[in-house]
C-alpha cells in the first residue's frame, strides 16, 4: 500500500463550510494543515498530496456536492491508479453519538447519500469509510435541515480534538493498516 486515496465528503460553498455533513472536507484540511500542504482545484475535486513515512497519502474533497460523490471516487481511482483496499471514504453519520469515530472495512450507505452514490458508482460496497458521529438531535422529517447546520456551542469545544483524532486515524489507516487502525481507535 504505498498510495492511499483519502476522500473526505462535503458539500463546496461557504454556505456549507462550517456544517456537520462537511466534517469530511474538515479532516482532510486537518491533514493537510498538519503536514504544510494545501489544496488545489484539479478534477472533479479539490486535491492535495503528502508523503508520510513512505507512503503517498492523496486528498480530495469532490467538489461534485455529498449525493454525486461517486463520480469524484472513481476518477481519482483511476487516475491515480488507486486499488479499492487503499481507499478510505471520511463521512459524517447520524447512528453514532457526536465525536464518535469509528473504522469500517465495508458496510451499507445506512442513508447516507455520499456512500450510496459511492456504492453506486464503484458498484461495491467493500470500501473502508471513517463514520464520525454526529448525533441525531433533530425532529422527525428534519434530517436534511440538521446535517446542513452548523454546530452547537459544546460541540464547537470539542471539535477540533476530534479532527487531530480522527486524521491521526487516517495515518494509521495507511501506516499500519486497517486492522491495526480499528484496534487503536475503534471504541
């Protein structure tokens, strides 16, 4: 596994940026941040690389919208020459407890359009993803207004421990491997 394709989920626009379904554009600009690359505009996406212990770690964060991110995983696989075992999907999930993080090998989209669009797309859905709870603090049918909306003061707190966490994941997921990764950090 020297490349790892790295696709952190998110909606493009400032009207997006600082909200729950973004959480994946905000990990990957954590990676970034912590090893002093930047993204550019290329295909599809928003790209960035950086080489960590013998490994190539590529970021992208399509620029396709959550619901047709399928398009952006399967161009960078390509393009990029990208075996599905080295791909790691970052995404936000309402089944989990805000903060939550947990490393899975393979599973159903459990709702999420991103991952079913994924699915879709590569049809398969044995692909790693990193699910980061973000609680399910909405009333009935209020589901798309809660994903879309920014964070709550407690929240704001805690987040960025939880970006450093969960991008020292994402090196695990490629230094050490999935398995290792889900003993280190799956609670």
């Amino acid at each position: 596994m020297n490349k790892i394709l790295v696709i952190g989920l998110g909606n493009p626009g400032p009207e997006y940026q600082d909200t729950r379904h973004n959480l994946g554009f905000m990990v990957l600009d954590e990676l970034a941040r912590e090893n002093g690359t930047h993204f550019v505009h290329d295909r599809y996406a928003w790209y960035s690389d950086f080489k960590l212990k013998g490994k190539t770690f590529i970021l992208i964060k399509p620029n396709t919208f959550v619901n047709r991110s399928g398009k952006a995983v399967h161009y960078w696989m390509q393009n990029q020459h990208i075996d599905l075992s080295n791909v790691l999907v970052v995404v936000d999930e309402l089944a989990l407890p805000f903060g939550t993080l947990r490393l899975k090998l393979k599973g159903s989209d459990a709702g999420h359009n991103g991952l079913k669009d994924i699915q879709l797309v590569l049809g398969t859905q044995d692909y790693a993803r990193i699910r980061f709870g973000i609680g399910k603090n909405f009333r009935p049918g209020k589901q798309a207004d809660y994903v879309l909306s920014g964070f709550e003061e407690e929240e704001l707190v805690e987040l960025p421990g939880l970006l450093k966490k969960c991008a020292e994941m994402v090196s695990s997921f490629g230094l050490l491997g999935a398995e290792r990764t889900m003993n280190l950090f799956n609670t």
